[in-house]
C-alpha cells in the first residue's frame, strides 16, 4: 500500500481543521442570529402591543367599560391596527379588562382563523392577567395542541392607572420562519469558505512540500553518484534552513567525493612510479641489458624505491590512525624546547651536508607544554625535514618557540629557500599535493605536511603557513602547561 504524501496529509489535515472551524462559527453564528431574530420579533410584537393600549386606553370613553360604545370610526381604527398586526405577524390581539373580559370586537379574527381559534385558552390569558395588572411586562411561551405559541402581554393604561392588558399571541414556526431562511445562506457561505479555503491551501502545501520533493529527487541522485544537483532554499524559515543544510552537505560530499578520486589518482600515481622503476631497473638485471658491474648501482635505486614505498605506506597509515576519531591521544607534558633540540641532533648530518646556518631561537628554561609527545616530534620532523629539502646549500634554517599568550605557545620552523608559489600556497596540506613539483630537486609522499595539518587539528591547535616568498615559514602552536611547585600540570 503507498504511503501518502506530505502534500496529502496535509491538505487533508488543513481543510479537516478548517471544516471544523467554520463548522463551529456556522453554529455560534445560526444561534446568535436565531436569538438575535427571536427578540427582534418579540420586540416589535411589544411594540405593537403597546400602540395598542395606547389607542384602547385614550379614547373619548369614561373607561374601558364604555367601549363597547365607541363610535364607529373610532372602533374601525382599532379592528384595523389589529388587522394590521395579523396581516404582518400572523399573530391576533385580545384586549380584556381588569376581571379578564374580553372586548367583543377582537373575536372576528378568531372566528377567521380555526387554529388561532384552536390556541385561544381563556384560562391561560386569566393567569397572566394578574402579574400584568401589576404593571409587569409578559412574554412567554406555552405548548398547545397546535405546538408553540408566544404571548406578549402589555398592561393596558388609563390615566397613570392600569386597566386591563392588551395580549399578542402567534405561533412559534411563524417567529422561527423569519430566521430559518439564515441556514441554507449561512451553509452555502460556509461552503464556499472551506472550497476557497482548500484551494488556497492546496497551493500552499504544494509550494511548502516542494522543497522535501526536491530533496528526496536530489537524495536519489546523490544515492546514483551524482552530487551536482541543489535544491532551491525557498519557503518558511525551517524548510529555508532544511534546504540550505541540505545543499551544504551536497558539497561537502561532492568535495569528498572529488578528494577520493583525487587521492586515489595520486596514490596510483605515486605507486605506479616506484613500482615501474623496480620492475624496469630488476627486469633490466635478469635479461642482462644492465651489465654486471652497474647492477649494483641500479639495485642502490630499487632499495630507494622500496623505502620510497615504504614511506609512502607509512604515511598512509598513519593517516588512517588520525582520521580514526577512536584512536585517542597520548597526552603529557614535555619540554617543547629539549624536544627541539632532539629532533635537531637526528638532522645533523643532513644540515651538515648542506652546510646550513642553523638558528635556534630557544629558551634554555624549560617550556612546558600539553601534547602527544610522538605525534608532535612527528610534525617537527616533518617541517625540519622540508626546511632541508628546500633550503639552498650554504642557507638559513631557524626555529623558534614564543609565548602567543598565557595559554598557547606557537614553534615557527623559517628556511631562506625556493618558497612556495602562490598558487601553491592553497594546496600545500592537500593529500599528495607537491608545491615543489615543476622548480625543486628532489621527491616525496605529499603526506607530511597533510600528517602534520591533522596532528595539530587533533591537539585543537593549528598549523599555518606565514610566509612563502622569501623561503617558507610555517608555525604551529601548543598548549601551555602550569607549572606549580616544580610539578606540571
């Protein structure tokens, strides 16, 4: 069974919220206006009501009980106000004295009208008539056989003093059709709302989801060998974050993915020349195209070749140890400047036959610091060796220790040799990258200054090139120990 998509869920999750909110405001919204509707109705029925107490209550009469001798004109604009109030409310009128009597000229309408008729309960009027001669204002409503109906109930004035009550009566669904016409419009704008709402989301999620598309297609062809591809860095702050991380992984792997075959280039190359050279110079022994008495100048150049190789191993090696995050590092505290001085004695027959003018520039007070004492020999070696290689017959070599600050303490190896070429300069702690390849005598692994890089990045320190014009200079620091009490710490 596939598995959805982002894009799907969603959608599906943004439209189901959105259906319930407007699903709910559809609700609040019918019964506010249902309410609304209902005391507006109930409102005007009053208003009615009291318009009519007004007429019945200020006629030209002694009192209520003289109405039924009121002229005919007068007693027309009363049946016609009541006419008028069922012709718009489908409701009818009564007015009734103090002892609940009603006026005789309302019954037309009662006589019209069989369910109006049906509803009229004499009993019910006489049980609101006493809370109305009280001067209250009633409006209720009571269940009759013909369902709901509503009662508004005015008191009746005449003189500041209350006479009778004037009652509206009208059934439920009548005040209940003026607001069920509001749910088919209210549904069909909610409807609407959510169709709206879904389109618009659909084309959100589709350009939030784009990105993660993107990354899974990119992701494949990265999984095929593939890393030239990028994905945009479009959308919210998060998918934007996504999209860079992303991409910036992409070229870390593309630059790694270039460095492996790169190195594995090199390391051909570098073996393949060793390798070529004793199969030439041993096959050229047996079939006897080198004379006897040579072959134990060309075999002088096969041993080279095998320790040649045998470095080229070495340093492979050791490579591997240092990329190995388990491996971990030896830490004590030595005298850096004694160190010096050790690695010095090992080169003094090379820096003898070159006759160089070697400067140590070195405290006879112990400096003290916190390394892994064969690695850190190691990268002396490593520069020493370099300084040498490169420095002309009768040149300067100069090593140094100087106190960066109260914790670090930076060694500077400096040689007046052929320098390092600009160009070069960027790629000289690149693995098997030779600097020196088109203008200096001489050959090596292109490890050294690589093993030297990752030593010193292992310690959390660093190793740099300061100068390349005039001959090379390249520093690298330490840790400072504290020394308390003759005890290093």
């Amino acid at each position: 069974m596939p598995r959805p998509s982002t894009f799907a869920k969603l959608l599906q999750v943004y439209i189901m919220v959105i259906a319930v909110c407007v699903t709910m405001l559809t609700g609040i919204f019918y019964f506010t206006m249902r309410d609304v509707q209902t005391q507006n109705r109930m409102n005007a029925l009053k208003a009615q009501a009291y318009d009519i107490a007004y007429l019945s209550g200020n006629l030209e009469t002694g009192g209520i009980e003289a109405a039924l001798g009121l002229s005919t004109t007068a007693r027309q604009m009363l049946a016609n106000k009541l006419r008028s109030v069922y012709d718009e409310y489908s409701a009818y009128c009564l007015v009734v004295d103090r002892s609940g009597t009603v006026i005789s000229y309302f019954t037309s309408i009662l006589q019209e009208n069989e369910e109006l008729r049906s509803t009229y309960d004499p009993q019910y009027i006489g049980r609101l008539l006493s809370s109305v001669l009280q001067g209250e204002e009633v409006v209720t409503q009571m269940e009759t056989t013909q369902g709901p109906m509503f009662t508004v109930a005015v008191p009746l004035t005449r003189s500041g003093v209350v006479q009778g009550a004037v009652y509206i009566q009208t059934a439920a669904q009548v005040v209940r059709a003026s607001y069920e016409g509001l749910v088919s419009k209210v549904a069909l704008v909610a409807l609407l709302s959510v169709l709206v709402a879904a389109l618009l989301i659909s084309v959100y999620t589709s350009l939030l989801s784009r990105p993660l598309r993107e990354i899974a297609h990119t992701s494949t062809s990265m999984a095929a060998g593939d890393f030239s591809h990028r994905v945009s860095e479009l959308g919210t702050r998060e998918m934007y974050d996504t999209a860079v991380a992303f991409n910036t992984m992409a070229a870390k792997l593309s630059q790694t993915e270039q460095m492996r075959r790169d190195f594995i280039a090199n390391l051909s190359h570098e073996l393949r020349s060793p390798m070529t050279n004793i199969q030439g110079f041993i096959q050229g022994i047996l079939d006897g195209t080198i004379p006897e008495n040579e072959s134990r100048h060309y075999l002088n150049i096969v041993l080279d070749e095998t320790k040649r190789l045998s470095k080229l191993v070495s340093g492979l090696l050791n490579l591997s140890r240092l990329e190995n995050r388990d491996t971990p590092l030896e830490m004590t505290t030595l005298d850096i400047n004694e160190l010096i001085r050790l690695v010095v004695i090992t080169k003094m027959n090379q820096i003898e036959e070159k006759k160089i003018d070697l400067r140590l520039r070195v405290s006879e007070e112990p400096s003290p610091v916190r390394c892994d004492r064969d690695q850190i020999e190691q990268v002396l070696i490593n520069l020493v060796d370099n300084a040498i290689k490169f420095t002309p017959e009768g040149g300067v070599i100069e090593i140094s220790t100087d106190p960066m600050n109260a914790e670090t303490l930076a060694v500077t190896v400096r040689d007046n040799g052929i320098g390092i070429l600009k160009e070069d300069a960027g790629f000289i702690f690149d693995r098997f990258y030779k600097g020196d390849k088109a203008h200096a005598p001489g050959g090596g692994t292109g490890l050294g200054l690589s093993i030297s890089k990752m030593i010193m990045e292992k310690h959390g320190q660093s190793l740099e090139l300061l100068d390349s014009t005039d001959g090379a200079a390249f520093r690298f620091t330490l840790q400072r120990a504290q020394v308390i009490g003759g005890t290093d710490k």
